[in-house]
C-alpha cells in the first residue's frame, strides 16, 4: 500500500496483507483512498478516477422545542382583549339602556302644579334672580329662586301671579338661596322674551297640571335627578298658538 503508515493498525496490517494476497491471485489491486489525512486508512477497489469518498454522516437537526410559554402567553393576550373589551361593551349596553329608559319616559313623570306666588324679591348676592315664596297646596310655602330679573324689572310684576311650577326637583341653593322647585317659562327663539306659563283656565292652587293622553305617576325627586327626566322631556314643552303649554302636541290641563 502506497504513501500510508499503518503502524500501529496492526490488526488493518493483517487484513489487508490477506486481502491484498487473495486479490493479486485473482489480478485485482488494492488502493487507499485520496485526500484521507486523518483516521485508520480508507480503501476501495479499483482505480482513483470516479471514487467517492466517505463522508461523516450528519447530525439530525433536532426538533425545535417546543415553547410552552407560547400558549399562555396567547392566552394571556386573549384575557387582556377580553379586559379591554369589557368597559367598551359594558358602556354600550348601558348607553343602550338609558336610551330604551328615555324612550319610555315621558311628561307625567314631572310633577307639575298650580302655583301663586306670595312673595318675590331680589336675591342680595344674584342680579338675574328672584327669591320667591310659592302656595302648591303644602302645608307650607316653596321657596324658589327664578333667573327673571332681567325681563321683570320690579318683584312687584311676580306677586300675586298664578303659575305652573315643577315640583319633583331636589332642593338645592342658587347662590346660596334654598330653592325646592322651578317656575315654568316660555321664551321666543332667542330668549330675548321670557313670561311666566300660565296654567289652564279655573285651575286651582295645588292642582297637578297633566297632559292629555299622559296620566302616569310623578317620578320622586331623586329619579328625576338620576333619569334626567326633566332633560328627557323639556325639548318638547311649547306652547301653542293660543299660548297654552303643550308636550309633543298634548295639552296641559287639570282634573
């Protein structure tokens, strides 16, 4: 065998001592593989042209492993959508509720009566205002501060009108003023005109003002406050030709 050193590959030396004696009997030479540099010698049978070498057989590429965290993490993403989601749903159903309560709310809910006023004067610390005192059938007289200074000049012109007046509003003070009620008014278009509602003919004092085809109960104060019943109704309170007040074309009227 040519240009190898097989010392120490003793065993190698042996059997290719009797495989070389076998194959010259039979006039086939033995020859070490080329480019071999390392390792026992590799042989083949046969010439160099065409030869193929053995190669080192590739490593298996391992599997990728699998990311246990990627499920959570999914899954944790899907919670935060959900979270997300929930203000946005919830504040839909509740803007969707309010709008079916709007929709079911209507003028009987507000308690309106008959009024007279007793007493009228300016308020101290408001130039727009006018402290009022208010017979509607109680035991005693509503205190009310009304925003019309600037279309009745004198407290004078206010004492002793009969007037519809909305009693179902929580007391609160105006400037410091305890009011418990509202004076209703009307205005032109640009609120450069505003009179007291006069209530219907032979009304009397304390009277609850309905509107016909509207006879329900009154809402208490504090579902008027928490329902924005007043809000709900006022765009539809006008008055008609004759002056009389009406909701969406009802007319007000008294038992």
């Amino acid at each position: 065998v040519a240009k190898v050193s097989l010392d120490g590959y003793y065993n190698v030396q042996r059997w290719i001592h009797t495989v070389g004696t076998l194959l010259q009997s039979a006039n086939i030479s033995l020859i070490q593989a080329p480019k071999v540099t390392a390792g026992p010698p590799v042989f083949y049978f046969g010439d160099e042209e065409g030869v193929v070498l053995p190669t080192k057989p590739q490593k298996k590429k391992a599997a990728p492993k699998k990311d246990d965290k990627a499920p959570q993490a999914e899954a944790k993403k899907e919670q935060q959508q959900q979270q997300q989601a929930k203000p946005k749903k919830e504040a839909a159903a509740k803007q969707q509720s309010q709008q079916q309560e709007s929709s079911m709310i209507d003028i009987s809910a507000l308690d309106i009566r008959v009024g007279k006023i007793l007493k009228a004067w300016p308020h101290p610390e408001a130039e727009k205002l006018y402290c009022e005192e208010i017979d509607v059938g109680e035991d005693q007289p509503r205190q009310i501060a009304s925003g019309l200074r600037p279309f009745y000049p004198s407290a004078d012109d206010l004492i002793g009108k009969t007037v519809m007046v909305l009693c179902n509003l929580k007391s609160r003070k105006l400037v410091g003023f305890p009011s418990h009620g509202m004076v209703m008014c009307a205005s032109n278009a640009d609120h450069t005109a505003v009179e007291t509602m006069e209530p219907p003919a032979g009304a009397q004092i304390g009277e609850r003002i309905m509107f016909e085809g509207y006879d329900g109960e009154a809402e208490t104060e504090a579902k008027v406050a928490k329902k924005k019943v007043f809000e709900t109704v006022a765009p539809d309170l006008k008055t008609n030709a004759e002056g009389i007040c009406v909701w969406k074309g009802a007319i007000s009227k008294t038992s």
